[in-house]
C-alpha cells in the first residue's frame, strides 16, 4: 500500500492570518540572539568538541526561551524532524551547516506516512555568521557536510521545546518514527 498523496498547503500570506497574543519572543528576536551568541569568542571556545559525536550546552536564552550552543563533527547531522509548536532560529558561529527543509506545512498530528508533492525541498548553507529563522512545525534537517571541519552553531526556540518529532524519508515519502519528550535529553 503506498503512502497517501499529500498536496501542498499554502502558507498564508503575511497580514492574512490572525493576530495571536504575543507571548515569547518571535522567531526574528531568536534569530537575532543566536546571532549575537554565535559572534561571541568567548561563548563559542566554552563549547567541548569530540570528534566522535555532537556535543551541546544549554544556554540562558531571551525571554523564557530554550536555547542550546552545538558541536558538529564533520559528517553529522540531525536527520529529519521538526519541533512542534516552538518557533526558532540558529546561527552558524563555526564551519558551515546545511539545511535541508520543506516549504509547506504539515499537518501537526493524525498521520504516519505522506507522500510530499514535488518542488517543496529547499536547501541552504550557512557559513559563520549567517542564521535562519523559522516557524512552528517546521520540518528539516541540519548537517555538517564538512569532512574534515568542526562546525558550531547556536539555537534557541519557544516556547521550550516540547517535543521533537523524528522522520524518515525515503525520496517522497516522509514516516514519522519517534517522538522524543525533554526527559529524553537529559
């Protein structure tokens, strides 16, 4: 049995979607504090590298949010997954990561397996001091594609996270495995 087909769902053009409270910071102030502490010697040398896995340190981030300093080896990644109702942003402080990233929502629950209409990929490298903001339920992957270079890179989302879904893809067609919860972090 294949996957059911799933059509893009436009994302809503700015000023049509309704005014919610403001509560938090918004993905642009993330985006902005990842790239400040990405510009920070002193903050990025804290980080312990191993050569072997990525390595993270939780940081004091603005306004209530979860934010996170990460080490990449050469070679990893996070593999596809999204991080449900927070929004959030990362900078590149060290080496260059690539995100890989549908344009277009998903439905946030009730499904297992779609199969994503064509054109919906995107990708971009992000070299030190660059950075990218995104929004709740953002589906993607980040690498280091480096064989030989480090890479560190600052996050932070709100609200904290709640939860991390973890997808596999299989060209079209996009599976969610697992479900990860804060305990699983710690």
């Amino acid at each position: 049995m294949s996957a059911p087909s799933y059509a893009a769902v436009p994302r809503p053009a700015p000023g049509r979607v309704p005014a919610r409270p403001h509560t938090g910071p918004t993905a642009a102030e993330l985006l902005e504090f990842a790239l400040r502490t990405a510009s920070d010697p002193e903050v990025i040398d804290s980080l312990p590298l191993d050569p072997e896995g990525r390595t993270w340190v939780r940081l004091d981030g603005p306004g209530g949010s979860e934010a996170w300093l990460i080490g990449w080896p050469p070679g990893t990644g996070t593999g596809w997954h999204d991080h449900a109702e927070s929004r959030g942003a990362f900078a590149t402080a060290r080496g260059r990561l690539t995100e890989h990233s549908l344009a277009v929502r998903l439905p946030s629950e009730g499904w297992q397996s779609l199969e994503l209409a064509a054109g919906h990929d995107r990708s971009r490298s992000l070299g030190p001091g660059t950075g990218r903001a995104f929004g709740e339920y953002h589906v993607h992957e980040v690498l280091n594609p480096s064989a030989a270079e480090h890479a560190v890179s600052v996050h932070a989302y709100y609200p904290p996270l709640p939860l991390i879904r973890r997808y596999s893809r299989t060209g079209p067609v996009l599976t969610l495995e697992h479900v990860e919860r804060p305990d699983d972090w710690e």
